[in-house]
C-alpha cells in the first residue's frame, strides 16, 4: 500500500513539474459575438469578413465585403524557465517556518508500541477472601 501511494504521488509531482514549465498560447477568433475558430498551438482560421472580394474577368464583380466586427484573441500562458528555487532566497521569517514545519513533520510520525501494558512488571496483591460476598453489599 505504502509503495503504490508513493509512486502515485511521484508521478502526481512529475506532472506538475511538466505542467508548470509548459508554455503554450490560445488563439481566438470571433466574428461579432461569434466564436468561429480557436487553436491551441497554431494561429486560429480567420473568416471571410476581412477579405477583400476581387473582380473576375469572365464574370460580373463580386462587392467587396469589408466589415470591421471580426476580432482576433491571443491568450498566452508562459512556464517557468528556472524551476529550482534557493533556500537563500527566502526571508528569515519564511526559513524559521519552513525549517519548523519540516521538523514537527517528521516528529509527527513517530512509531509507538501498540501493546503497552503499563502494569506487566507489578503482580496483583494476594486476594485473601472476597469482601463483597461477605458482608454482601452488592450493587444494583
């Protein structure tokens, strides 16, 4: 049981190691009050509202549509390049907790006997005669 918790929680704090050094950006893109496209690595696909139509020759001009409701969002999210942190760095307030947090937590699991007897050493005084069954004071 011991041995799954502990890899359980190494590869809980791989993850989060991996995780806080990611660094990735979310691109958005709407028309109006639209979502049209996002994209997590790439640039998002934009729509056709900022295109300018063109003429062909062997048809009739298209119009240009020309509208400015389309707006681009880039969310970026940047990860840690140093992820060691020094001790030095602390304050000494924060070095006096650290420091007494890590000792009142390894005092914290300290094994005990689980089968203390407090009177193994001390044998029973003599029973001579039973007291209550002679003056026969029983309670009810």
């Amino acid at each position: 049981m011991n041995n799954v918790l502990h890899k359980i929680m190494s590869l809980l704090m791989a993850l989060l190691v991996l995780f806080s050094t990611m660094s990735f950006s979310l691109n958005i893109h709407y028309c109006g009050d639209h979502l049209v496209d996002y994209s997590l690595f790439d640039t998002a696909d934009t729509c056709m509202m900022k295109a300018k139509m063109s003429k062909s020759s062997s048809e009739c001009a298209v119009m240009d549509m020309e509208m400015n409701c389309c707006s681009d969002v880039e969310i970026v999210i940047e990860g840690l390049d140093d992820v060691k942190i020094a001790f030095d760095q602390f304050t000494f307030e924060q070095q006096v907790f650290i420091t007494s947090f890590a000792i009142s937590y390894i005092n914290l699991f300290e094994g005990f006997d689980s089968n203390v007897i407090p009177f193994k050493d001390y044998s029973p005084p003599p029973l001579i005669r039973d007291i209550h069954i002679l003056d026969q004071s029983f309670l009810i």
